[in-house]
C-alpha cells in the first residue's frame, strides 16, 4: 500500500476535549470521534493513548508499533498507554500477522503518524502564541517556545490541534538515529506483567456473560462421514447440556467473491455443549462417534516414502521445472560429483495455546473474540458462514498464545460461529491437542536427491536437485512449492530443479519461515558435503561460493520458471557479513574437545540475512548437547526494540532446535497419527542453549525477524554433529540413534 496515494491524515474532537489522530484508508467509513482510526488519542487530561492495530502473536508489534509513534510523536515512554485494536480492516487498514512483514509495511507509517500528530500540536501552539512554528520545540509530551519562556502540555493544545488540517505525510520531517530516545532501546513488553501474573489476554480467556463451552466431533479423516454416535451417553454426562448437529459439509470457498486462506469445507459434525470446556469434551468423546470415508483414507507416510523411493528411481514428473544454465552437461564434465538423499517430515505448528474461538451470533449479527493472524479474513469467512455481511462481525482481537502460521487459518472462528448460532448463547469452542494435530494446516514433508559437480579446485559449478513434495492433480500445493527465490537459485548460474508431486488431501500450511525451514537444511547440508569433499573450511568454502559482495537478481517468491526478476535482490555481501560475524563471536576453528563439533550455515529469508554456528557434543550413546548457538542477523538499518529483536532471535533457534531433534508428523489409514505431546516432542527448558545474538546494522531498509533466524539452525547442527562424530545425518528429525559411539 502506497501512503503517499491512499493515506492521508485525519483528525477528530474526542469526548471532554482532546486530539485523535489516525490514517483514513481510501473507502473508511465517516470519522467517528474518537474512535475512527484512532491510533493516536490525547486526553484532555494528559492521557496518551496509542492503538497497537496489529494481532500479536509473541512477535512484540504490540510493543514496537506503539514505540514508532512515540519517538516521533516526540513523548516519553512512560507516559504511553497501550491500547489493543479491534479487528477493523476499515478503520485500521491492513492487520496481519504473517511473513515477518509487519515491520516493512509499518515502520515508515507509524513514524509518519506520530509525527503527523506532533506537527499538529506544534501548529497548535504556534497559532495560539502568534509564534512561527519552526520556533517551537518538543520532548515529553510538552510543547516550548524558547524566546517567550511559553511552555504548554500537549494536552492543552490537543483540542486546538484537532481543528487543524492535517499535514501531508509526504512533508514530514522523521527523526535521524541520533535523535531516538525510544527506537533501538531495551523496552519490555507491554503485556509482560500481565502475561507472568495470568491476566486474562488470550483468545481462550474471553468470558462474555451467559458463555456456554463447546467441543466438536468430525472426522480424525478429511471428509470422513459420520456413520453413528451416542448422543445419549454424551447428554448424560455431568455438565453437558445439548448435542447439536452440524450439517453435512459445506463448500465455503464459493461462497467469498475472493478467495482466502483457510477453511474451505465446514465439516459434518455434532458439538457438544457444557458448563466447562471439560464437561464439553467429555461428553464429545461419550459420544464414541464412528467416522468411515474420507477424501483422504488413502494418506500413509508408508506409501508416500515408498512412491517417493520409486520416482527417485524412476525419475521426475516434472523435468527442468527450474533450468538455468546447463546443469547435466556441467555435471557430466566435473572434476567430482556429490550425491546425497535429503528428507524432512510433516510437522504441526504445535502452538501452547489451543485452538479456540469464542462467538455470539443473535439478530443477524456475529460479536467474535479470537486470537487471529488474519482478522479481515476471519470476519470474512464467518460472515460467509453465517450468510451475514462482513460489517456485522465485530472481531475482539485477543492476544495470541503462539501462531507460527497457524492461525493465518480461522477455521475455528467459523466453527464456533456455526455451533453458536445453532446454541442460541455464546459459545467458547476450544480444540484439544489431538483435534490441533489431526487439523493442522501442516508443514508439508520432501524429499531432495542432490547432486553437485565440483571442478578442480573443488568448487561448485553445478547443482541439481530432483524435489519430491505434496500437491494436487499434479500440482504442487503452494507451502510445498520451489521457486527461483530460493538458494542457490541466481547464485549457482548452472542449476537445474526437477519435480515430483505426490497426492495429499489433508490441509497445507505456512509454518514459521515457510519453505525456507526445511530447504535451508537441504542445500546447507549439500555445501556441507561439498566442502568435505574438497577438503576446505566450511566457512571458507562457503565465502568463496557467494563470492564478491554484489546484489544478484532474482525472482519474486513463487516465480515459475521463465518470470521476471521482480523480487528482493539477494546480496551476497551482506550475507557474508553475518557469516563473518558469526563466526567471529563463536570462535570458529579453535579446538574443542572429543565428541564435540561446529557447525555453520547461512539462509536469506522474509528479506533477512543470517547466520548460525551451533557448538554440540555427542555422548556415546549418542545423546545431542547443545552447548551454544550464535547467530548473526543484517535485517538493515535500524532494530526497534532490542530486547524484542533478540528474543525474536533466540525464540526462532529454540522453536528450529525442538524441530530438528524430535518433531514428526506421520500418517495411517487417513489420519495423523499423533496425540499429543508424548509423541510430539516440544524443546524442553533443559534442551534449550545460551544464545548469542548480534545485529549488523546496513544501509538497508528495516525488515521482519519472527521467521529468518529459523532455517539454518538444522543444518549448523547437523554439521556440528558431523564434526564430533563424522556422521552424516541427512533426513530431520535428526536420528541420534545412529550415533553411538
């Protein structure tokens, strides 16, 4: 979205005298004082509120977004009240949580917000003192004028203020770094004391009055039908008032003008409704319901390993898919050629706070209170379900208890909805962790057979890789996609992809650093292996690979074979850079004991650059310690909150490391097979390293860090664990039983 097109400043009178300050997107709605976009609110009694409009979902924003607008806006931190947003896409504009976007899609409008709203105050005081406005200065809510000894509060000019028109944003003057007193610091989060004292913040903490408890039966099967259940036993349940039937299932895709992520099918099946969420799911399982059918009975991960083995030696579907250069003639003229089979699994988002959504649906109108990604979307989907309009969905937007992607989908909000509506009370619908597997939008599992040649010197002049992934009639689904915007793409100039798409009817979804988690794994690996066989450091090996510091071309995420180079250049400089950095704070190449190794990998992605070096030891019985990690990042020029930034960084390694030593989603007769947290292992607090985090500041724009730090975790482990024992291990989760010394 272009602020300098479809922004503009707005400003309104509040109640008892005031300024509130917003941006007004092209097609909002007529002010409402107040409230209308009210990112900015100064009470007459010197209040400061400022709205965070975005769902946090651990990534901070509620925190940082606010920090944007006070800096420029020129008031102390502690005199900033932080007020959550309601989901409001034509009052707010846009509210995401996806992609690590947030910070390169806000940083430069929030700023321009808050200082939109502080040249309003000091045209205020300019006009109300007779005093040029240049003359005015500003710093803790205060406004002075030097010459004339005057000094008022905001808060006395704020009513004045909002009476002014609103400046251009194009004309604003931002703060320089050497003016921040607030971007850059160590600020805690706002909900910190809340969050360690149990205050109700959460999706799964909404209590609206006459709230009833729900748990939904359906199919552990996608598709399966109900072929009978106990409705009887599950009534007779203590605490349980009414089974409801949930209609056959319906297609909601056709139903929405453009099509959304999420929900697509409402499935069959009966809730239960009780006086706690217990009682509830007490009763669906009294309900003993016999499911038979399905779209997706035919899903083994036995069958899939073998249909992957056979088109591994069968060859592609789908040869040269991405071609670039020539790959096979240069393989065929190298000096050595590198094979390996790498693999990776299904794996579920897992997050700590289930799956749940409060609704009340009366007089044709939705009242939601949800932990979301994706706000719009879930009003959209709910109205859709509800045959409502959009505008009669009023979303509360709660605080989320771990999202990594999952809730982009609101598949939940609409079943909650449905069962409300058909309840007649609210009604707080809540998943049990079996439900959350066996529903996921999972991360998709691949295979990789590589190869690379290397010439003379042992360098890389050729890479090859045959992808096996999931889709549709042939189609790889878009979370199990290769594209040109990934490594080594642009890079290696003779690179070749072919694919393999085997059959899935079981939801896809974006799980933290998309499509980079489990690649970065592959090609890490295959450098690793590179650089063995050639008998060089794998830090050396891997700065010559990117060579000089240049940006290269390439294409935007998604681009099939032949699209323009429309993406974000990959800048080799900058990643080698972190990879230096990196390095330095590890130590690397200084001597460890027996059994212990490093390992270092690189990855760009979601428009950031970094490194890792991971430190492990491996006991005889081949048990993983993991001693340390260190990370360097180049997410451009500023880092807003740093004590944010670095637990961004250290949540991503930790959630990477419990992935990579023990997550695995499998599948059997349909469904997955998975429970709960005894087969599905989480990192555990004993698991879990010192790491270390620097940030290079580049001349580059400021981007997002809740994804990129995620993907070359595996493979520094995994080539920490080759150092200490010479074993390689090339599928995730790593298997330490192969290990023993």
């Amino acid at each position: 979205m272009s602020l300098s097109r479809r922004s503009v400043l707005k400003a309104g009178i509040i109640a008892g005298g005031g300024l509130s300050l917003g941006w007004q997107f092209a097609g909002a709605r007529a002010s409402v004082p107040g409230a209308f976009s009210a990112f900015v609110i100064i009470d007459a009694d010197g209040t400061i509120r400022i709205t965070a409009h975005n769902p946090e979902v651990g990534q901070g924003v509620k925190t940082s977004f606010p920090m944007m607008i006070a800096e420029e806006l020129d008031v102390d931190w502690n005199q900033v009240t932080v007020v959550q947003a309601t989901g409001n896409r034509a009052v707010y504009g846009m509210q995401i949580a996806g992609g690590s976007m947030a910070t390169p899609t806000q940083f430069d409008r929030m700023r321009r917000l808050g200082a939109g709203a502080r040249a309003m105050l000091v045209n205020a005081a300019a006009k109300a003192w007779k005093v040029p406005a240049a003359e005015i200065t500003t710093g803790s809510a205060m406004l002075h004028h030097k010459a004339s000894g005057r000094s008022a509060r905001y808060a006395d000019m704020a009513e004045a203020a909002a009476w002014l028109p609103a400046p251009d944003p194009k004309t604003l003057t931002l703060k320089t770094p050497d003016q921040f007193r607030i971007l850059g610091r160590r600020v805690p989060g706002v909900d910190n004391q809340k969050l360690v004292t149990g205050q109700p913040l959460f999706g799964i903490d909404a209590r609206p009055p006459g709230m009833a408890y729900a748990a939904f039966a359906k199919s552990p099967v996608f598709g399966g039908k109900l072929k009978s259940a106990n409705k009887a036993a599950a009534l007779a349940v203590p605490g349980v008032k009414a089974v409801i039937d949930v209609a056959e299932r319906r297609d909601l895709k056709a139903e929405i003008d453009v099509p959304l992520p999420g929900i697509e099918v409402l499935p069959q099946g009966i809730a239960v409704i009780a006086t706690s969420s217990w009682a509830a799911m007490r009763g669906r399982d009294a309900l003993a319901a016999v499911w038979e059918g399905g779209d997706a009975a035919f899903q083994s991960t036995a069958a899939w390993d073998a249909a992957a083995a056979k088109a591994l030696k069968d060859g592609p579907q789908k040869p040269g898919f991405i071609n670039h250069g020539d790959a096979p003639g240069r393989l065929a003229s190298a000096a050595k050629r590198i094979r390996a089979d790498y693999s990776y699994p299904f794996i579920a988002h897992a997050a700590l706070e289930p799956m749940n959504a409060t609704a009340h649906v009366a007089n044709g109108k939705c009242e939601l209170w949800l932990s979301t990604q994706t706000p719009e979307d879930a009003r959209r989907m709910v109205a859709a379900a509800l045959a409502i309009k959009p505008e009669d969905v009023t979303l509360n937007l709660m605080r989320s208890g771990g999202g990594f992607g999952r809730r982009l989908m609101n598949d939940v909000a609409v079943e909650a909805a449905v069962i409300a509506k058909a309840a007649g009370v609210p009604v707080k619908l809540t998943w049990d962790r079996a439900q959350d597997f066996a529903h996921d939008w999972l991360r998709p599992g691949g295979w990789h057979r590589m190869e690379a040649g290397l010439d003379a010197k042992g360098d890389i002049i050729a890479w090859h890789d045959h992808f096996i992934s999931f889709g549709r009639n042939g189609v790889l689904d878009p979370p199990a996609s290769i594209d040109q915007s990934l490594f080594p793409a642009g890079v290696i100039k003779d690179y070749r992809a072919d694919v393999t798409v085997l059959p899935l009817a079981s939801t896809l979804g974006w799980l933290r650093a998309p499509i980079n988690n489990a690649f970065a794994f592959v090609t890490q690996g295959l450098i690793d292996e590179c650089a063995h066989a050639a008998g060089r450091d794998g830090l050396d090996y891997r700065r010559t690979l990117l060579g000089t510091g240049r940006a290269i071309p390439m294409a935007a995420e998604g681009g099939a074979e032949g699209a323009e180079n429309t993406g974000t250049p990959y800048h080799t400089g900058r990643m080698r850079g972190v990879l230096d950095k990196a390095a330095a704070m590890a130590g690397w190449g200084r001597k460890l004991p027996p059994r212990t190794g490093m390992g270092i990998a690189f990855h760009f992605s979601h428009l950031g650059y970094f490194a890792n070096v991971v430190e492990a030891s491996v006991a005889g019985d081949g048990s993983v310690k993991v001693h340390k990690i260190w990370v360097a990042a180049d997410v451009g020029k500023h880092i807003i909150n740093l004590s944010g930034a670095e637990n961004q960084v250290q949540g991503s390694v930790i959630d990477a490391l419990g992935a990579a030593l023990g997550q695995r989603i499998t599948f059997e007769d349909g469904a997955v097979a998975q429970r709960n947290f005894g087969d599905y292992s989480l990192a555990r607090m004993e698991m879990a390293p010192a790491v270390e985090v620097a940030f290079l500041s580049t001349d580059f724009p400021t981007t997002g860090l809740g994804e990129p730090a995620y993907p070359s975790l595996a493979p520094a482990l995994a080539g920490a664990i080759f150092q200490a024992t010479g074993k390689r291990l090339r599928a995730l989760p790593l298997d330490t039983s192969l290990l023993t010394a």
